[in-house]
C-alpha cells in the first residue's frame, strides 16, 4: 500500500509540473506578439508616425457648409437658420438639407446663421465650447483657407480595429493596444513617449476614397502607400457645396468643358492663367491680361476605371494625359503619370459682347453684396456701398447717404478666350477693390467678377429714381412684419439687444414687440434730395432706434438704413 501511494503521489507531482510548464509556456507564447525589429518599430519622432498622425486628424471640412474652416468641426447636433428657416442637423447626412435651401433660388443671397453655443472639435479631437460669432471666427483663424495645403490626410484611412504592441528598448512586450478609430489612433500617438518603442501588428488593411482597400505587411509598405494616395482625391476643402451635382462621364465633360473658360490652379493655388475649351477640339492657354500663352489640341477618354483629359500641346506645364480623380459642374482636379495636380475652375460670362456690357452696366446702380479678398469675406465692411458706373469710362462708389465718395475709372475689354475683363481703379481705394476682373456672370439681376488678385466681387442691379424707390419701400413695408436682424451703433453690433418684430401699418402708425415689451409710433417714406428716407417716431420705442433714415438698399424681403452718424439698421420681412 505504502508503494502504491507513493507511486500515486509521484504521478501526480508529475502531471502537476507538466500542467504548470504548460501554462507558463502558453503565457510565454501569448507575450510574444509581432516582436519587432529596428525597423519595424517606432517612435513618436518616426515618419511613420507622423504619417499616421496626419491621416487620423479629425477632418474638418466635412461640415463646411456650416462653419467654413478646414481644420474645425462643428460637434452635433447643431441648430442654424438657412435663409429664415430654422433647421437642427444632426448627423452629416443632414447637410444636404443645407444645400437643399440653398438650390431653391438661384439669384438669392444665401445666408446661413448660427445658433450659439455651440461646441468645436479641432484636428486632434479637442473640444472647444463657443458662445458667439466672434469667438468662433477667433478659432477659424488658425486653419488654413479654402483649398490651402493642410497637415491632414483624408484620401486614404485605417479599416479598424488595429492593434499596436509597444516595447522597451530590450523589445520586451509592455502592453498591447486595441484601437477602433481615428480619434484613439491620434490620442495614442500624441501621448506616445519618446522611450517607448511601437509597432504595428502587421498585416493592416488601408481603404482608399474610392472605397478600395490596400494590405499593408510592414512600414515601409505603409509609408509608400499612404504617400502615393494622400493627394489621390479631392479633399473637399472648398466651399463650392454643388461640386458633386455633375456626372464625370464622357459626354458630361466634353460638353461642359466647352461652355465656357476655366481657371488652371496647382499645388501653389492660382496661376493666373485661363484655358479655353474651344468646340473644334482646340484650346488656347491665356495670361490675366488676354495674351495667349499656349495652344494645342484636346479631347476626353475612358480607359478601365477612370476618365483622362488628354492634351497635345506646346505648354509643358499642360500637357499630356490627366486622370480626373475628383469632378463637379464647376471643377475638375486631375493628377499626371508623374502625379503633378491641376485643378481647374469654371469662369463663365453670360454676355461678351463688349458694346453692350458697357451699356447694360452703366444703366443703373450696382449695389455691393458679398466680397472677398484672400480668402477673407469683407462683406460685413463694404455691404453699404454701390457703383455707378458713367459713360466717360469714371465710376463712383460711394453709401447709400454719400457720406464717403471713391471716384476712378472702369475699362472693360474682350480677352483672347472670348470672355469679357473690366479693370477697376481708383487712387483712393485699397487692393480690395483695384483689380483686372474677369466678368463670371452678368444677368438682369447681378453681376459677378473674379479678380486677379484672389478677389470675388457681386453686385445686385438696382434701376430706380428715388420716388420710385420710395413707393416701392412703402409698399413693401407694409406688407407682413419685419423683424431686426442687424443693428450697428458705433461701429459695434448691438443686435441681440434689439430683437424687434415691426408691423407697419397702411394708416402710418406701427406696432412693435421685443424683451418683453410692447411699442406703438409713426413711420413714414418720402423722397429727399433723390434719397429714400424712413422716419420712425416713438415715445416708447427705445431712443436708438427712432431716427430719420437713408435706405441704402432694399429687395423683396430686406430692407437696409443708415442715418447722419452712420448707424446701420436691417429689417427682414416675415410672412408666415
């Protein structure tokens, strides 16, 4: 028995030191995950690591519709009002309803307002709580503008989850990451320490903008791939919303190449150069002042899965066969065998008779709403101010009351393209209005020109003598109520301290509400000295809104006001 048990007890010590060497064999083998070499792992220094940063990067522009910044993006949901319609987003598909509003009308100034606070998420995922317009044009500053190189990388993404596995400088395993996104992907790079040793747990999968995916094994592979399709597609870091309405076949281009001519952009931003599509297959390449600077032969092709512009030319620069990688109504980017990019931009006149340009523009007053210089909207600067433009080739620019007068001269003139170029020049006037402009679009309402010197100028026709004018803003006064969406005093925007709702009455008296409180007056429309003039009188409205006013612009549903000491008041009609 004694033996039995002792052989008994040796079995078992046996099979217990076996189950024990197995365990600590398979914990052994469970610690010995993709075990790097030097050039497998990195650092937080490393190009790998830096590559990987900029494509994790939150991607600001997918919402650019709302805030206009590249680098920022607004957290939902949100609240905005588009064109007076209220709307609450709250995911990115609802951003067509944005464009939706805006398509409705095509010759309407496009308006969207934000309801604040509202919360900011920058490139590397921080968040920002913003109480106004102002603070949030503060933190626009710091992205880059419209179609300017940034640091993120949006043609290519990690299909998640990935795993990192970090080191000691011995290469022994300290801790195995799982990541699932791009936020926690940068976080963990960020915090990254410049001791620790990192390395993909290889293989990992990339997706690219079109939806194709690409096996990377180890980092060389990875640098390689997402160096060659970082500047694949179109970042969408324009403000052109309808850049996606167009069908990038054949037929579509070709046509729309034709119709008009474009603007030829690089890595650099403008050339300063045009390219007119001409109907025979032939282009001619053209410098701002209408001299040609190439000519060549053209046509578009499909082969496989993308579509080539292909040129025959003596323009080294524009020559060659060019895959179109991104396409709209208004754009088309393209990429060369050598992976060169050109992006070019649509510029259409609607008339280029130069004889009658001239006689329509000097017709009537040209009011200025919307300007911008650089990439920096000065609307809000010149928004009272408008042309005429006189037969002796002078112009005057000048607000609504004549308190400040520009005078200079305007030279329109027809360029090799066939389009139509005004120049516009005044020793009183800054770089935001001297330029040599090409004409975009001229119609019976408004006038549009894309100065040299990055400037976007729109003006609204208005054909009046002033006794007209004041019937017409009588008339349109007394039709539903209005509300006060822009109040200056001094310089500064007291709006929110003035939210007024009027309703001008047919006998001459108004009633008003707003903070609670309700006003009674009189108001009254008459013509002095050519100028429109609106009274409003009250015992009860506050002070600074009785005064005798100049109209200095009026539509169907807005109507603008300055008085003697250049306080500017807005209405806007609500008829619901």
């Amino acid at each position: 028995m004694t033996l039995m048990k002792t052989l008994k007890h040796l079995k078992f010590l046996a099979l217990s030191v076996f189950v024990l060497i197995s365990i600590i064999s398979c914990q052994q083998e469970a610690i010995d995950i993709s075990q790097p070499n030097d050039n497998q792992s990195f650092t937080a220094t490393s190009e790998v690591s830096k590559l990987m940063a900029k494509t994790a990067t939150n991607d600001g522009s997918v919402d650019n519709i709302i805030d206009k910044a590249n680098c920022l993006e607004v957290k939902l949901p949100v609240t905005v009002i588009v064109n007076d319609i209220q709307i609450t987003i709250n995911s990115a598909l609802d951003y067509d309803l944005i464009e939706d509003i805006y398509d409705q009308f095509a010759d309407d100034i496009d308006k969207l307002d934000i309801q604040f606070p509202i919360t900011i998420i920058s490139g590397d995922f921080t968040e920002t709580v913003i109480n106004n317009q102002a603070e949030l044009e503060e933190l626009i500053k710091s992205c880059v503008g419209e179609n300017e190189p940034d640091d993120d990388i949006e043609c290519i993404d990690f299909q998640y989850p990935i795993s990192i596995s970090l080191f000691n400088t011995s290469f022994d395993v300290i801790d195995t990451k799982t990541i699932n996104n791009d936020q926690e992907l940068y976080i963990f790079l960020e915090n990254l320490d410049d001791n620790t040793l990192a390395s993909l747990n290889f293989p990992v999968t990339m997706v690219l903008a079109d939806g194709s995916t690409v096996v990377v094994n180890n980092n060389e592979e990875l640098i390689s791939t997402i160096n060659q399709a970082k500047d694949s597609c179109d970042e969408d870091d324009d403000y052109d919303y309808g850049d996606d309405d167009l069908d990038c076949d054949v037929v579509s281009i070709k046509e729309n190449l034709k119709e008009c001519f474009w603007e030829i952009k690089n890595d650099n931003g403008t050339t300063n150069l045009h390219i007119k599509f001409k109907s025979d297959f032939s282009f001619v390449v053209t410098n701002p002042n209408g001299v040609e600077e190439a000519t060549g032969v053209w046509t578009v092709e499909k082969e496989g899965d993308f579509t080539y512009i292909k040129l025959n030319s003596n323009y080294q620069d524009f020559n060659g066969s060019w895959k179109i990688v991104e396409c709209g109504d208004h754009f088309y980017e393209m990429l060369d065998a050598a992976g060169n990019f050109i992006k070019i931009v649509k510029d259409c006149p609607s008339n280029t008779n130069i004889a009658e340009v001239k006689e329509f523009i000097k017709e009537c007053k040209w009011y200025m709403y919307y300007l911008k210089v650089n990439g920096e909207d000065l609307t809000a600067q010149y928004h009272d101010y408008h042309f005429e433009f006189r037969e002796d080739g002078t112009f005057i620019m000048t607000t609504g009351n004549d308190q400040d007068v520009h005078e200079g001269t305007w030279v329109v003139q027809e360029i090799a393209t066939g389009g139509v170029a005004i120049t516009l020049s005044s020793p009183t006037l800054t770089g935001d209005i001297n330029d040599y402009y090409l004409l975009a679009d001229l119609n019976e309402h408004k006038m549009i020109l894309q100065g040299e010197q990055e400037h976007t100028l729109k003006l609204e026709r208005v054909c009046d003598t002033a006794d007209n004018q004041a019937d017409r803003v009588r008339n349109t006064m007394k039709e539903c109520t209005w509300s006060v969406y822009y109040f200056e005093l001094n310089g500064d925007d007291v709006t929110q301290s003035y939210e007024m709702y009027f309703n001008f009455k047919e006998d001459g008296t108004f009633v008003a509400e707003g903070n609670g409180q309700n006003y009674e007056g009189e108001w009254s429309v008459n013509t002095i000295d050519e100028s429109t003039v609106v009274v409003i009188s009250s015992q009860t409205l506050p002070v600074e809104l009785t005064d005798e006013y100049t109209v200095t612009f009026d539509s169907e549903d807005k109507i603008h006001f300055v008085d003697n000491e250049q306080s500017i008041l807005k209405i806007l009609k609500n008829c619901n």
